[in-house]
C-alpha cells in the first residue's frame, strides 16, 4: 500500500526538484518510507507555505553514509511510473 506523505520543502530546493533537476530527498525517516510511497512536496518561504506543491513517487531508498536515522530518497515523476 502506498503512502502519501505531506511534506515542507524549503523554497531553494523546490524549483530544482519540480523541474527534475533535483531528483533527491535527504529525510529523517521518522515515516517508514518505502518504495512507492508518494511525497507531497509542499514550498516553504520563510516560516509559510506558499501553496506550491509537487509531488514525486519514492524509486530508491538508501542509508549508506548518512546520519542516523537518516535516508537519501530517489524520486521520479509520477508519470515516469505508470
């Protein structure tokens, strides 16, 4: 079953990611987030949504070489998917 988690992304990140530049998160897993899982990526400008949002399915997850408690998530489009 897939999740969708809501999630605040800081403005300098979101462009990159909306446009795929950015096809990465760097997340505490405090959500159990699996392969699947859809992140709603919501824009935040200092201390405030902006109501930008976008959102990308999980395609990878891993712990190598972060901080504990820590995951790299690898996102596509949810186009890329179907």
């Amino acid at each position: 079953m897939k999740n969708i988690h809501d999630l605040k992304i800081e403005h300098i990140f979101f462009q990159d990611v909306r446009n795929g530049i950015k096809d990465f998160e760097i997340r505490y897993n405090d959500r159990g987030f699996r392969v699947g899982d859809i992140l709603r990526l919501h824009e935040w400008i200092d201390g405030e949504y902006t109501g930008n949002q976008v959102s990308k399915i999980v395609k990878y997850i891993s712990s190598y070489e972060q901080k504990t408690g820590f995951v790299v998530l690898g996102l596509m489009d949810i186009l890329e998917a179907e």
